[in-house]
C-alpha cells in the first residue's frame, strides 16, 4: 500500500501512510465540524510521527482552521507551563471576555501577575473556557510534538482539556514515542498507531531520495532502516561506495537512535561556526518564531546552512523554523561543548528578561559555578511556582537553587525544603529521602532544622521508622531551635502540624505535652488554622464543640484559595466535628490536582477524607473506588505506613455490606502496619471495623470486646476521638449482653462530655443510645430528638441504626404497632445501602412485630408471628442464646415459642424445621 501526498510548497511526497493520513483526515474534519477530541500518534522514533502531524496541520489549515504547533523540548521541561503558554498566546485576546475567576487563574500560571494559587480546576477550565471562545470564530488545532518532554503542569493541563472536548471545535493532536513508556494518561483519547513502513513504500521512499544509489548499497540501507521513514532519508544521504562510511559510523551493535545520532553528528560539525552557534541557541529554546528567535539575534540567514543539510526547515511564509526531527534538536546540544552550551543559555537569559520564569532557569544552565545571585532567583521562583500550584516544578528550582548556592548551610536549607514539599506535597518520598540525605551531608546541623526534621517525619514513618523516634526528632527541632514564634513562620507552623500528626499517631496522651508547651510559646500571635487544628483534632469531645463555628467559617474561606498543605489540615480539622461535607469539593479539586500528576501525597488526604465523608453519609460504592484507588496510589509512590487509611476504608466497606471475614482480615492488616511502627493510635481504628463485622455476624459478645477497646464502657479515652465512631454500637452491645450497667455508665459518659454538642452526628448517637436505656416514659422523647436532630437523614446508616434499635425496644415492650413505622424505616434504608445484615435483622424484627407486609408472616393458625421468628433461626442452627440477643427476648422466652410451636409443625426437634418451613411456604 502507497499513498502520495503533498501539501505544501517543497513537501516531499509521502509513501505508504493511506491510512494513517485518512484516518488524520477523518479527526481533523471532526474536530471543524463540531466534534471535537484528542488523537495520540504513536509510535517508535523516526516512524515519521512529526511528518503525520504536519499533515494534519496542513488539512486543518485548509479547512480554515486555527493551528497552534508546540514541541516538548528536553532542556525547558523544567519550566513550568512552557507549553501552555505557546498554546494559549495566539487567542490571549479572549482573557478578558472570561469570568473573572478564570482570567485570574490564568494570568498567575502563566506568570502575567501575582495572584493566589489557581486551583486546577479552575486554571483547566479557564485554559478550556479561552480555547472555546476563540474556536466559536475559527476551529482550532492543538498540535503538540514530543509529549515526554512537555512539561508536567502543561501536561497535566492537555490531560484535563483531552477529557472535555466533545461537542467542540477544538482538537489536540499528540505525537508520542512509543519507547518512552505512557507518559501522561489521556484515557479518552484516540490512538494511531504507526508502523514502520512496508517494504514496497520503503523501497519508493529510497528511490525518490536517491535514485543514484547502487543496488548492493539500497540493499543495505533498507536492512539497516528496517521501514524506518527517518532511517532511509538520513541513511542514504551521504551513503556511497566512495566514502565507505558504514561500518565506522553505524555499527550494528547501537540502537536505531544513537545510529541516526551519529549521522547528525557529522552534518553538525560541518556546519560553520555562526551557524552551529545560532543552532544550538535555537535548540535550547522551545519557541518556533522568526520573531522570537530575531529577539534572541537569530536570523534566518544564519539558519540557512543547517537547512541545506536537513537540520532545519524555515518556513518564511509562517515565519518558524522548525527541527527536522527531535532527535536533530537533540544531537545538536549533545555535540556541542559545554561552555557554547553555557553561553547560549546565557544569551537566552538576557533575552528573556521580560521572562523570569525562563529567564532563572537559563541562568542555571548558564552558571560556571556556586552563584547566589542566580540561587537566589531560583529560589524566588521555587516559591512563585509554589504559589501557583505547581509544586513539582518547585522541587526541582529549589534542588537547582541549592546547588548553585555558595554556603553550604543554605544548600543544605533548600534541599531540606526540596525534600519536605516532595514528601509533604508532591508524593516524591523517594527523592524526598535521597535529598534529605545530602541535606545532611552538605551540612550536619541540618538533621535539626525545622525543615529536614519535618521531611524526616514524614518519610521516616513510611520506612521502617517508629512514632516514638520520629516523635523526639521532630520536638526536638522543634524546643531548640531559635526560632521565630509568630504566625508568620511557615515551618514552623508545618513543623507543628507534623507533630500534631505523630502525636496522634502514637495514641498516647503523654506524647501531647510537648505539642501544648509549643503552642503556648504562640502566645497571642498562635495561627487560627494550627489554634482550631489542636482543638478539633486530637480529644474532640473534650475541646472540639468550643471551636465548631470556627472551623466552619475557617472551610468557607478554601472557596477562593488553593494550597494543598492548608486545605489537608482544614479537612483533618473537620473528620471528627463531622464537617468534611463543606470541604468535598476542596478535596476532590486536590485529587483531581494528584490525578494529573500534580500534588500527589496531598491527594492521599483527599482521597482519606472523601473516604471518611462517603461512609457515613452512605455514598459506599464511591468509599470503596476511592478507598482502592488511594491504596493504590499510597503503595505505588511508597507511603506504605499512610496505606492503612485506606485498608481500614475497605474494612468498613466490608464489615456493613456482607463480608465481615473480609473485615476481620483488613482491620488485622491495618494492625500490623500500625503495630510496626509503635503506632498505637492507629492500630485502634481496626476496632471500629470489628464491632460493625462482630455484630453483622450477630456476635454482640465480640462487638462490645472491640468497641471497648477503643474506650471502656462508661469513659472516652483522651486523645482517642475515633471511640465516639463506637459509641452507640457500644450500649447496644452492652444490652443485647446483659450489660446494662455498663450501658447506663456509657449513656452517662456521653452526657458528660457534651457529646450531642460536638457534631449534629454526635447528637443523633447520643440521643439515640439514651433512648435504649432510659425508663420508658422517657425513651420516646429521648428517640424523638434524636431523629428530629438537624440533617439527620445525612447521617443514613446511623440513624437506621437508631430506628432498628428503638422499633425493637418498642416490640419488646409489647407496642408493634408503634414500632413498624420506625423499623420500616429502618429497613428501607439498609436495604438501599446494601447492608445485608442489618436488613435482615430489620425483617426478622418487623416479622415478630407481627407486621403483615413482610413475607413469611401469615402463618394462618399454626404459628403466630413471634414464634415464626424464632423457628426460622433455630432453623438455621442458631442456639436459644443466640435466637434471644438477635430477638432482643429472654432465652427462656424462645424456649416457650419453640416448645408451642414444634407440636403445631408436627416436628419433635430442630432438625425438622427447615423442611416444614419450605413446604409451610410453598
């Protein structure tokens, strides 16, 4: 198959790409029509990727359409949004017709101002939102070359766009290595797969190129090009039996590349001096422009002679210059000395003062050595880009920073800073280790500092650290350092948050002294968010009512502002005063932000908290997703101490929707990699996990052993806010036990806390447990506020619980009637979670309630409805004791209604049951 197709001026025809080319025709005339999407060109380097691009520019271009061409170059994959900023240009005009919101986000990511940090959210929707007006005039084509070399927040704005274009006039057309692994994840685009050519396609391409050649040297040539397009039109260039070249240059032991590398290599250094100069100083800048590469003293004339020998193509119609091929970019900076490599970047530098982003790193790559000056820029950018959102590229300014400062100290400061946003922020705690290692390295004192102590903190609990010895680092960088104590002081603040984190790792109170002599040395001056933090967060029900308001409006604020490590501490304020439900949207926007390759180990905590949030408000199928997703995530980037947030997620799943096995074996599994790390309160929360599966199991003896451990009946343990989870598990278990003292004693303990006061939640359970164990002139009323708390429904699975718990009181104290309506109730909403357990016990009470919709009550004369419970679980080998806790009766009780019912059925023992019943309902 062959196809010849020229489209433009000196374009060299195209052999053997019908398919490719018609398949390219066939996305670019959907995109002008409306329909939109993304098309990845895939394959390996030289297959003519770049020429397929081309084409299908030229098509968009004649079906008047807007084409907007950028390349991932190696050497400005640093700069944060490069790319974007080549492919939003054009249509800039458009920013001021876009929402405020989004002209702001915008205009800070790609540096045009200072601004708070753009959620990337909002920054794609305002990339997506410009794109869209200017394609209401023109359609447009994004055509981007090299994907791995473009920069990680242009890439993750491309991901975010690719996943939005149906229905517009917008497509994006990406050209990838296929040796280059994945890269950036566009699940809905559409992919082209090229091949190298068939032989006939490849033997015209050689034809054209050079008719010249010998047979015995054509041979040879298609061998060693194996259809590679690139391959034959560089290999038989300079091919002849004159020279004898073959052997010496392109030994059959390198690969295709490095071959096709060496090939440039020669045509390079043939060039003149000027040119190979204003070469090189073109390479290293990603941008095309004449114009833009007249700024920097290039002219097309000094390009001339790499274009006579297929270096480069300029295009003095469109005003660009082009690389051949990126390889040719490549072996230009590779051939290059290393001091012309620092004087073009020097040159690029001063021609980029009005850009500093680009400007500091060119400064980087143009330094002979340690440069404060040019440190200093490095770090200013760190933060700018910090501030941004792009926290990937931050790290890697404040590593190129460190390494052009002159004093160690401060190289050892920026790397520790490098490895606490990599740990904290960015997900790399591998790097993260590496960098603290030199941190220390580069200077011994900086084990102490706030920073590398912080970072140690947070990798060391995710190797084979302990809590007790991260815990005396980290107050010990903390107590002795002289430190400025104002709520100005970022690390410190991060310093303290951290500690906040161990603390209530370890589950021991004598771990919070130091924590309450660090935030007393606040004086006045104490931060709101680290003040509310301390009090919501670790023994809530003893300070976290006092500070609900707080944190409320403290949530409200994260509307407008993006900064991951400030909204994580706002959610892990929120877990347990049951306010995660205002901060679902912050938390989704920073798992979107990980998603895309930004913010990754804060995503973990969005992840953590969605999960916490979709449990109770009975979103279970998303707690699950999200729950695998985090684990996951967790173990791929190494947080494996952090990975059992997400095994205890699972355990719960599996505990209420019918494995409690499964649960069992989670919550041992959240125990050993807690219990490794001496880290006591979280090996506690497996606890919670084992009192839902003990009682789907109808085990309440089990489920009041673990509900008590999180906190003995009668008292809430302090620092262990997560007992309130169990608290109304708890006095049921203790009555269906015959525990009623130590259910009494738990009621009390609720009251004396002020528990209803922590949580509209926390109420529903505290009402709800007084209602089971008040007398009963006062059970009603106790019930009644409890499902008449504010935003009850919220709460599904708890409040079916109380319902269930109150409609058996009510049966057993001989009032059916009233209890139906609750148990119903109770019923309709396990049955809509797919709680099976619970809604079975719903039936079984509804069925010795006597309630007639229930199927299997109408026993005519022979059994009455009572006894009709009873005999289907003796049934199913359940023991008298087991059949009165299930029951909510008296042993003695159930051994009536069987020994009444066994002569109605005509059985004399339990081994009959199960058939009679059978035919009973037949």
């Amino acid at each position: 198959m062959s196809a010849v197709r020229v489209s433009g001026p000196g374009r060299a025809t195209l052999f053997g790409r019908a398919a490719e080319v018609a398949r390219l025709d066939e996305f670019v005339d959907r995109v002008v029509r409306g329909g939109g999407g993304t098309m990845v060109v895939r394959g390996p380097a030289g297959v003519g990727k770049s020429r397929l691009l081309g084409e299908a520019a030229d098509a968009a271009r004649s079906r008047d359409s807007s084409v907007i061409s950028a390349s991932g170059v190696e050497f400005e994959a640093e700069i944060g949004f490069a790319v974007l900023q080549i492919i939003v240009a054009p249509h800039l005009e458009h920013r001021s017709e876009l929402p405020a919101g989004h002209a702001e986000a915008l205009g800070v990511a790609l540096g045009l101002h200072d601004g708070p940090t753009p959620r990337p959210l909002v920054l794609g929707s305002a990339v997506h939102s410009l794109l869209t007006l200017a394609a209401a005039r023109r359609p447009i084509l994004i055509v981007v070359d090299d994907l791995p070399w473009v920069d990680p927040a242009s890439a993750g704005i491309l991901a975010f766009l690719s996943r939005r274009l149906d229905g517009t006039r917008i497509g994006i057309l990406i050209a990838h290595r296929s040796e280059d692994g994945p890269g950036v994840e566009l699940p809905d685009a559409e992919v082209l797969d090229v091949g190298p050519l068939d032989e006939h396609p490849a033997r015209q391409l050689l034809a054209a190129r050079r008719p010249d050649l010998p047979a015995h040297l054509r041979a040879r040539i298609l061998d060693d090009a194996s259809g590679n397009p690139l391959a034959l039109v560089e290999l038989s260039r300079g091919a002849s039996d004159e020279h004898r070249r073959w052997p010496a240059v392109l030994p059959r032991t390198r690969t295709l590349p490095q071959r096709l590398l060496a090939l440039f290599a020669d045509r390079i250094d043939a060039l003149p001096a000027d040119a190979r100069r204003a070469l090189l100083t073109a390479a290293l800048d990603a941008r095309t422009g004449l114009r833009e590469l007249r700024s920097i003293g290039i002219t097309a004339d000094d390009l001339e002679a790499a274009q006579r020998v297929g270096l480069v193509t300029i295009d003095t119609v469109r005003m660009s210059v082009v690389f051949t091929h990126p390889l040719m970019r490549a072996a230009v900076v590779e051939r290059a000395e290393p001091a012309d490599r620092r004087a073009a970047h020097g040159d690029l530098a001063r021609a980029l003062a009005a850009y500093p982003d680009r400007q500091a790193w060119h400064l980087a790559d143009a330094a002979t050595g340690p440069d404060d000056r040019i440190a200093d820029e490095l770090a200013a950018l760190a933060h700018r880009l910090l501030r941004r959102g792009d926290a990937s590229s931050s790290v890697r300014a404040l590593i190129r920073a460190a390494h052009l400062s002159e004093s160690r100290a401060v190289e050892s400061s920026r790397l520790a800073e490098a490895a606490y946003l990599g740990a904290h922020v960015t997900g790399e705690i591998g790097q993260a280790t590496q960098l603290l290692t030199r941190a220390e390295e580069a200077s011994p004192e900086s084990a102490t500092s706030l920073l590398a102590a912080t970072a140690g903190a947070l990798t060391g609990i995710n190797a084979d650290g302990d809590v007790d010895s991260l815990h005396r680092l980290l107050v010990a960088a903390i107590e002795h350092g002289d430190h400025d104590w104002s709520s100005g002081n970022d690390q410190l603040v991060e310093a303290i948050s951290a500690l906040v984190l161990l603390c209530w790792w370890s589950g021991r109170p004598e771990f919070w002294e130091p924590l309450h002599r660090a935030l007393e040395r606040f004086g006045d001056d104490l931060p709101e968010l680290l003040d509310v933090q301390s009090k919501a967060f670790p023994d809530t029900v003893r300070t976290g009512a006092a500070v609900r308001d707080r944190l409320a409006a403290l949530i409200d604020t994260q509307q407008s502002v993006y900064e991951p490590q400030k909204m994580i501490r706002l959610q892990t304020s929120a877990v347990y005063l049951d306010l995660l439900g205002g901060c679902r949207a912050a938390a989704w926007r920073i798992v979107e932000d990980g998603r895309a390759g930004g913010a990754v180990r804060s995503s973990i905590g969005g992840y953590m908290h969605l999960c916490l949030d979709d449990f109770v408000t009975g979103r279970w199928e998303e707690a699950r997703a999200l729950a695998d997703e985090g684990l996951a995530v967790s173990r791929d980037r190494g947080y494996d101490y952090i990975a059992w947030y997400f095994v205890f997620n699972q355990a719960l799943i599996e505990s209420v929707r019918g494995e409690p096995a499964e649960a069992f074996r989670l919550a041992d599994e959240v125990t050993a990699i807690t219990a490794a790390r001496n880290a006591l309160g979280g090996e506690r929360f497996g606890h919670q996990a084992r009192t839902l599966a003990a009682i789907a199991q109808g085990d309440w003896e089990a489920a009041f052993r673990h509900a008590s451990a999180l906190s003995p009946a009668g008292e809430f343990r302090a620092y262990t806010p997560h007992a309130m989870w169990v608290a109304f598990d708890l006095v049921e278990a203790a009555l269906r036990t015959g525990r009623r003292a130590e259910a009494e004693a738990h009621v009390r303990a609720m009251d004396d806390v002020g528990l209803e006061h922590v949580s509209p939640r926390m109420a529903l359970i505290a009402h709800g447990a007084r209602s089971l164990v008040a007398e009963p002139e006062e059970a009603a009323a106790a019930f009644e506020r409890a499902v008449s708390v504010p935003s009850a429904e919220r709460w599904i699975f708890d409040l079916a619980k109380v319902r269930l718990a109150y409609g058996d009181r009510l049966r057993r104290g001989g009032e059916s009637r009233a209890a139906r309506p609750q148990l119903h109730l109770a019923h309709d909403a396990f049955e809509r979670l797919g709680a099976r357990a619970w809604t079975e016990r719903a039936n079984e009470s509804l069925r010795a309630a006597y309630d007639p919709e229930v199927r299997g009550t109408a026993t005519g004369e022979a059994l009455t409805a009572q006894e009709r419970a009873v005999v289907e679980l003796a049934a199913q080998g359940l023991s008298n004791h087991d059949i009165s806790v299930r029951l909510f009766l008296s042993p003695r009780t159930v051994g009536g209604h069987l020994y009444r019912a066994f002569p109605k059925l005509g059985v004399t023992s339990r081994a009959g049951l199960r058939d009679v019943l059978d035919r009973l309902d037949q």
